[in-house]
C-alpha cells in the first residue's frame, strides 16, 4: 500500500533516494546551503554513472536532470545554462523526405544521386572507373531483389535510362562482374556458418 502511494519518479534512472535530495534542496532556505546541496547532488549522480564521464558535456547534462528533477523549482545559480522548462518536451524539426515515386526502387535512391554525379564527372579514366563501380553496385542491387543471372545489357539500359540517356555504356568497353560470382559472394557466408554449427 504504501509503495503504491509513492510518487512517481521524474528520472527513474537516478533512483528514489535522489530525488528526495532534490526535493530536500528544493526547500532549502539559505541560498549558499542550497547551492552547497546541489553540488553534493551532482557529485552523487556523476558516481552513479562513472563510465559516462568521457563524454562532452557530462556535467551540463547532469545539471539539466537536476533542474527537471526538481521540476525547474530549485533556485540556484548554475555553473551552466541549463534546459528551460518550456523546451523539455518540444518536437525536432521534421526530416525533408521525397516522396516521389521512383523508377527502379531497387536500386536506391543513393544510387540514383551517385548516377547524377557521375553524370557530370570529367571524362577520362576517373570517370570510366566511376561508371564500372556504379554498374557493378547496380548488377549486385539487382541480384538481390532478382536471384536470376542478369546480363550487363540490361543494366546498362537502366544506368541510360536513370541518367536520362546521358551516359550511354557500350557492353563491350565496359566488362562486369559474372552474375554467378556475384550470387556465389552473396552465399558464401551462409555456408561457412553452416559447415561451422555443424
């Protein structure tokens, strides 16, 4: 019954006993007493938690728990500014998201910001180089989605197609990775962790 009757914690992690020391130095009437308090509070919370102290801004963090603890009531001069109440629970700003629909959905949308880069890459061997990285990720997204041999042809008709024919690739110049090795890498693992239980 009586634990039922407690009140509530405001940060579980620090435990009941220390938040009736914040509560204690809330009440506090002399100011270099109550600062005093505060300071042992800090202390006793930092021991709780020795292995965050390599951590930047250990100590403001500890501050600003101390002020919600105490329910932004404790009136001290902190060595920090510390958390207002009023931005406690205030929202992040949303994340920009397009959401339009995309061609070819297995190959990602990174993909696609690399193709466009590529796109306007100086030609010479650098960008040769870029374009073979770029067809063998996309042959390997493929074989991912489609467990079927794909032939170079056609990912280089959907390396022109994402590039909106800007990069036209003849099949001969630019040789890529055999579908079945790149299926056999995919396996591998799964069949030395087998051969491993066993």
């Amino acid at each position: 019954m009586e634990y039922a009757k407690r009140q509530t914690l405001i940060l579980p992690e620090y435990g009941r006993n220390i938040q009736r020391m914040v509560q204690h130095a809330v009440n506090i009437e002399d100011p270099k007493e109550r600062a005093r308090c505060a300071q042992t509070i800090i202390s006793i919370m930092g021991n709780l938690f020795p292995y965050l102290r390599d951590i930047n801004n250990f100590k403001h963090k500890l501050w600003d728990h101390l002020a919600i603890m105490s329910d932004f009531k404790l009136d001290i001069d902190y060595p920090c500014e510390v958390l207002k109440k009023e931005n406690l629970y205030t929202h992040p700003d949303k994340i920009p998201f397009t959401s339009k629909t995309m061609r070819y959905p297995h190959y990602g949308r990174v993909l696609q910001q690399m193709i466009e880069k590529a796109v306007d890459y100086p030609e010479g061997e650098q960008k040769d180089q870029l374009l073979l990285l770029i067809a063998n990720h996309m042959k390997k997204c493929y074989l991912t989605w489609n467990k079927e041999v794909v032939e170079d042809r056609k990912i280089f008709d959907d390396l022109r197609e994402l590039s909106r024919g800007r990069l036209n690739i003849n099949p001969d110049f630019l040789k890529l990775m055999e579908s079945k090795e790149i299926l056999n890498k995919k396996n591998k693992p799964n069949n030395q962790n087998k051969k491993a239980t066993k």
